[in-house]
C-alpha cells in the first residue's frame, strides 16, 4: 500500500504572514492539529502545530534549558505573531509513491503526528498516525485458531507474574481471589501471579 492510498486530500493552509491567532482559528474551526505553511508561489516551506502553538508565552510555557541560541530561538517563537516565525522548518514530507512502511518509520522517528506528501515539489495531501491506524484496523480480527496450534500459542501469550490481565465471571475472580492467585496493584487493577490463570 502506499501513501497516496490512504493520504487526506482536503488541504487546509495558511500563509506564513498570518497572524497566529489566525492559525488557531482554523485549527479549531476545521478540526485539524497542523497545518502546511505555503508561499506565495504555493511551495512548502514550513509546518504549524498544536505542539508550536502550545510553547506560546501566553501559556507561560519555559523557554526550556538548551544553549543561548536554542532559548533565544524559543523566545522568539514563543512572541511571535506570526506563523512564519512559529512554523517549524525545514519541513520533513513524503513523496505520494513512498511505502507506508515509510510513513511509519519516519513518523516514528521523528516523534512527529504527520507529513506533508507532495507530488513534483507540490503539496498533494497529509498522511498521519490516524491514516495508518484506519489501515491496521480495516484489517478485521485475527483468524481464528483451533488445537495443538492455539494451546501453543496461549501459552506464548499467558500473563507473567507482575502482568495486567482480565478474568472471566466474577463467581471466577472471587475464586481466584480467595486462592491468592491476584493482588490489587496501585492503580486499583489486578496483577496475575502466574500462567495458570
């Protein structure tokens, strides 16, 4: 599968003489945690996010600990009124050809939630971590397994000590409660004590 397959289409922008309360706005009024800064010629040249906006001052979010120019970099960002001084660039994008496989790898990575995919230099779609979590569960439960094939996997997949797990019926629980089989943790869930459960 490729990008192309499961990208957004609907192409939300903003030019990076706006104003970032402007940003804001459309990010709230169009439900969308990014948007693509484009020049005037209609390149891409940067990425605003919910992530940039929530390093504002208004917020009163610390410029952070790094070098004299690493604060002086988030001080500006942090005052800005405008989307070309908060935008975050170079931005990293997709080509609409590229594996999902790559989609996964770079976002991962990256520790960021989407990329811009364009087409000969031109901005064509957004793909996100939503886009491929839409892939993993289109792909419908796992087949069932029977015998010999679905002990050995249990087995595999039975809870270690110290692991969250579930029980069945509560008349089960309290029996396994009684024989000491579980202990309350902090979080007020139950810990399995071992593979018999």
């Amino acid at each position: 599968m490729r990008v192309q397959d499961v990208m957004s289409t609907r192409l939300v922008t903003i030019s990076p003489e706006h104003s970032v309360w402007h940003a804001a706005q459309i990010m709230l009024t169009e439900h969308v945690s990014g948007l693509p800064v484009l020049d005037d010629a209609q390149a891409l040249i940067g990425m605003v996010t919910e992530g940039d906006l929530l390093r504002r001052s208004e917020l009163g979010t610390p410029l952070g600990d790094g070098g004299v120019q690493e604060r002086a970099r988030a001080y500006v960002k942090s005052r800005s009124w405008k989307v070309g001084a908060l935008m975050s660039a170079p931005v990293l994008s997709i080509d609409e050809d590229a594996p999902l496989s790559q989609v996964a790898m770079l976002l991962g990575l990256n520790r960021i939630k989407r990329l811009p995919v364009l087409r000969d230099a031109r901005l064509v779609g957004i793909v996100s971590r939503a886009d491929l979590l839409k892939v993993i569960s289109a792909g419908g439960p796992d087949a069932e397994i029977r015998g010999d094939a679905a002990v050995s996997r249990a087995l595999r997949a039975a809870p270690t000590a110290g692991t969250p797990c579930r029980r069945g019926s509560g008349a089960r629980r309290r029996d396994h409660a009684l024989a000491g089989g579980n202990r309350r943790r902090a979080d007020g869930g139950r810990q399995c004590r071992g593979i018999g459960v």
